[in-house]
C-alpha cells in the first residue's frame, strides 16, 4: 500500500474509477456528466478516479457506490472456490484497489473475503512457481491472476529455480563412505 510516490503500481491502482454521488450542487462542473449542464447538480452519478475520489469522500462530500469489482457475486464466488475467480478479468490491481477500498469505505466483510481469497489461491500460486509441468498445465489459472498474485508467481519461480541450482552444485559436494 505505501509502497511510495513513484511506484507504479500503486499509481494504477489508484487510477480504477469508483462511482458516486455528489452531495452539494458543483459549480462549474457539468461536464463531468452526460446532461450538458452547465453545473454539476446533487444526486448525479459521475464515475472519477479512485485517488479523486477518495478525496471527495474524506471530505463528505460524495456517496461512494460499492465498486463493480467488489460486488456480492463476486464475494460469493471467491469464498465458494477462490481458485476458480478470473481476478484479473474483474480488475487488474484486484487486491491493491480491494485494500484502498477497504480502507476508505470501511467494509470488514470485503477485507475478510480479500484475505480468505489471497490464502486460499496462495498455495496454488506457489505449487505453480515450484513445478515446472504444473505452469503448462494450469495456464488458464495463471492468466486470472492479478498483478499481486503475478509478482509472488514470479518470485516464487526465481526462488525455485536458485534452490534447484544450489540443489544441483550440492550434489558433486559432499560423498558418501560407506
């Protein structure tokens, strides 16, 4: 989360829209919506970057809808079988932007269904980095991933090749006498 100023993928994350409702009239800022007036009147739906967003709502300002992302569908879904959810599909940035959310909108049940998700695919996503014949055949599940889940994948497969190379230069090491 505050990984810093310049990381990417923070600033992605923070570019997902959120949808909501101003609560006061908006001089000026008609344009944000599609009726072409002129101000931007009480109640009207617009759809503005999270890290906008976010600012408006600490501010009391707009009414945040529950992202599109995040909706009970999808929470059902993951805890029946979190495997089976294509993360990216719904969002790219799925638990990064499910943290901000969070954060922001104060909803537990969202953050525990984050958590039960994130450690229900982590062994799978492990399993795949360790198993070279598991990456062929569990693509489908590796392309659902979201960009959290891909960097531990990526890792994962660093680290399991660096122990198969200090595997391997162990073996002429050390002999046996018998």
């Amino acid at each position: 989360m505050d990984a810093g100023y310049f990381d990417l993928d923070d600033i992605l994350a923070e570019q997902q829209r959120l949808s909501g409702a101003f609560r006061i009239q908006v001089p000026d800022m008609g344009f944000l919506e599609s009726r072409g007036e002129q101000h931007l009147l009480p109640n009207v739906k617009v759809d503005l970057p999270f890290w906008l967003m976010s600012s408006l709502a600490e501010k009391d300002l707009v009414a945040l809808d529950p992202p599109k992302c995040f909706n009970q569908q999808v929470r059902d879904d993951i805890v029946a079988d979190p495997a089976a959810v294509n993360l990216h599909a719904r969002n790219p940035y799925f638990y990064e932007f499910g943290l901000r959310v969070v954060d922001l909108m104060l909803d537990k049940e969202l953050h525990q269904t984050l958590e039960r998700g994130f450690r229900g695919r982590l062994g799978l996503i492990m399993d795949i980095a360790k198993t070279p014949n598991i990456r062929i055949q569990l693509d489908e599940f590796a392309q659902s991933l979201d960009e959290t889940e891909r960097e531990l994948l990526m890792a994962g497969q660093v680290a399991a090749t660096a122990a198969a190379r200090w595997q391997s230069m162990r073996k002429g090491c050390f002999k046996v006498r018998g």
